[in-house]
C-alpha cells in the first residue's frame, strides 16, 4: 500500500465520527407515548409472548435479521495474527457490506482467546443474540474444528466465510472458465497452492462439482502434500498424493487449473509457460497476487486469469457471496447452510455471468460492454441482480434440502 493510500484510508476511518457503524432505531421516539412502548411498561409484551414461545423472538425483535462477524484476530487479511483489537476494522468493514448488499444487520465481535474451547463457548453462549454467526480471519487448522463444533451445537447457520465464501466465488468462476476453455471438472487437472482455510475448502467444494481428488496436487510450504510427507493436519491428509512430484514448478507443469490463495510472488512465469493448453490461473493472494496478470499472460495468449483484486479483470471477490447466500439462509430460517446451498450459490454465480449485463453495471465499471468471456467470468459485486438471483437460490435449496423452518 502506497503512502498516500495509507494515509486517505486513516482519513476515511476516522472522520468526523471514528469507525464505520452506527446502531439506530427504525421505531419513533419522541413522545412519551414511545417512550413506554420502547421500554417499560410497553416491552413486557413482547417478553411474555416470548417466554411463552420462544419462536415468536423473529416477530418482535432484530434476531432473523442479525448476524455476528466474529474474530479472534489471528489471520487477519494477509497480515497475520493482529490480534482482536486490530482486527476490528475488517469486522465493522464486513458488517458494512452486509448492510449494503442484502439488508442484513451485524454486530461485529471481536474475542481475546485463541484456545478453542473457549472461543466455541464464547460463540455459543452469545448465539442467542442472532440468526447466524459469520465467522471471519480465523487460522486453520483452528478454524475447522471451531466451525463444525458450532456447526454441531447451534440451530443457526454458522459460515466460516474465509472458507465458504471463498470456495463459492472460485468455483462459479472456474466453472465458467472450464467452460470457455472446452475443458470438464472431471478430467482437469489442478493444483492449489495454499492448504489453508480457504485452500482446503475450495478443493472441497471443487470436488463436490466433479473434480477428482486424483487430478489434484495440494502444495503447501513445504512442497507437494504426497505419501512422503508427516505431520499432515487432518485436513491436508484429505488431499495427500502418491506423486513423485515435489515443489510447485513439479505441481503446475501441465496442469489445466491453478487456484492460488497464499501469498504473493511465488509463481513464475517459466511456472505459467509450463501449464497445459487453454490453461487457467486463479491468483488469488491480496493484495499481490501469486503472479501478476501481466508476467502470466506476457508467456500465454490463451489464458484465462483471476485475481482477488477490483483493478484487474475477474475479480473473486467474497461479497459476491456472504451477504446473499446469509440473506437466503435468514429469509429460510435456515438451521444450516449446508452443501447444498453452498452448490445452489455457485450455480446462481455461474449463471448470471452468462446473462446480458445491465447499463447500470457497465457504467459502475466505466466499461463500454462486458460479456461472458475470458475477461468477464464471473459477475460483479455492483451487479443488482445479485440481491434477487443469489438469495432464491439459497432459499430453495434449504426448503429443498430439509433444513428450512419455514
């Protein structure tokens, strides 16, 4: 980050009035007559219509429609373990697009522990509060198991979105990108750098949509995860290959698919060069990527590129995803967000990039035209048909799936 960015972005966090939230009341209040219907004696109704039924809570207060960003602050962007307090500016940035894309309110949560077992009991004693929990900057292997212990002891959803979300914006693209390639999830062969929170679910997800863990090379820090290496986690033992392969280079010489989300600067362009015919990279480290579109495509003219970054072409971009896939989990009284809504958000992603894009889009993007093509694989977070296409699908996979309340 440049020091005058540094600078306009202090600026714009502090102002007039610090931070990026405000809490406001939709009801009046301005006579006396408000006064004790907002409060005493007025709220004992709702408390007793609660009391006596638990499920009325939707009915009289924010619950449906609040969700908590949670974090304890120990990987932060691509800045590491900075801690609860410093990550509150991500927290309150997150709540803000919640806000903004699909109507959702956030309380943002910052706790000071990093054991596990008090994290998961910090969680389930505010539960409660909300209608579904985003959790957010967490590290692996940590964030796994706090996700599906709270998975398994709360009836709300519970979204790891550094996981999910990712994962859900990648393979709508990818998908697409295969499409325009002439190549099938079945026979692609990929390699993914990164076998962290969002590299493992990404290449869970990817297999649910027909990749084969055969054609897959997971590459850590340490090289190519195969049956040579030990102390495997839990979840990198779940991509373990029996290649001879051993650093990245090995990894992406001819492989069809590259999906980067580690750190910037570790592939070359030789790396690139080596990729099959028709190859696709998604380099997906902020805010440098792996490698640069420029260095990628200086070796290739028939690639097709991803960044995590708004100025280069198709953009993976998480706001895609979390506040419509929340807002049609919420509008279900979802108890879950389970695979397959995270399957019906990828589809929806995928299908709307194929349509025609609105005046509204070109004019946010300063663009002449956009279309379905190696420049415009996935749609943008500005596109406004998000709000309507993302949520019903999600929505009518909880009712399809069981897990609706509705």
């Amino acid at each position: 980050m440049s020091s005058k960015l540094h600078q306009v972005a202090l600026d714009y966090h502090q102002g007039k009035r610090p931070g990026k939230l405000i809490v406001s009341s939709h009801k009046p209040l301005e006579t006396r007559e408000d006064l004790s219907l907002a409060y005493t004696p007025g709220v004992a109704a709702p408390v007793r219509e609660i009391a006596n039924n638990p499920a009325l809570v939707d009915n009289y207060t924010i619950k449906n429609n609040l969700v908590a960003v949670i974090s304890d602050g120990s990987a932060v962007l691509g800045l590491g373990n900075v801690g609860p307090l410093a990550s509150k500016p991500v927290m309150e940035g997150k709540a803000v697009l919640f806000k903004k894309f699909a109507d959702i309110d956030v309380f943002d949560i910052e706790v000071d522990t990093q054991d596990v077992d008090e994290f998961v009991q910090t969680v389930k004693n505010i539960a409660p509060t909300f209608g579904g929990i985003n959790l957010e900057d967490i590290s692996a292997p940590r964030c796994f198991e706090i996700e599906q212990r709270l998975i398994e002891i709360l009836d709300i959803p519970v979204f790891h979105d550094d996981q999910h979300g990712t994962a859900i914006i990648i393979a709508a693209g990818l998908l697409n990108a295969l499409e325009i390639q002439g190549k099938i999830p079945e026979n692609a062969t990929l390699t993914c750098l990164g076998a962290g929170a969002a590299g493992i679910a990404t290449l869970d997800l990817l297999c649910e949509l027909g990749f084969q863990k055969t054609n897959i090379l997971l590459v850590d820090s340490k090289g190519v995860i195969n049956n040579q290496r030990e102390d495997l986690t839990k979840e990198k033992l779940g991509y373990v290959s029996t290649t001879n392969k051993q650093t990245l280079a090995d990894a992406m010489q001819d492989c069809d698919v590259f999906v980067g989300v580690a750190s910037a600067n570790l592939v070359s362009k030789g790396m690139v060069k080596s990729m099959a015919d028709n190859p696709i990279v998604f380099a997906l480290s902020n805010p440098d990527p792996e490698i640069s579109p420029a260095d990628a495509n200086s070796v290739r003219d028939d690639l097709i590129m991803a960044t995590g970054r708004s100025d280069y072409p198709n953009q993976v971009n998480n706001v895609l995803g979390f506040p419509f896939i929340f807002r049609g989990a919420l509008d279900a009284k979802a108890s879950t967000i389970n695979i397959e809504m995270k399957i019906a958000a990828v589809y929806a992603l995928k299908d709307l990039a194929k349509l025609e894009v609105p005046a509204e889009v070109l004019k946010a993007y300063n663009a002449d035209a956009m279309s379905f093509s190696k420049g415009y694989i996935i749609p943008k977070p500005f596109d406004k048909r998000l709000i309507d296409v993302v949520p019903k699908a999600v929505f009518n996979a909880a009712v399809a799936s069981g897990v609706s309340r509705l």
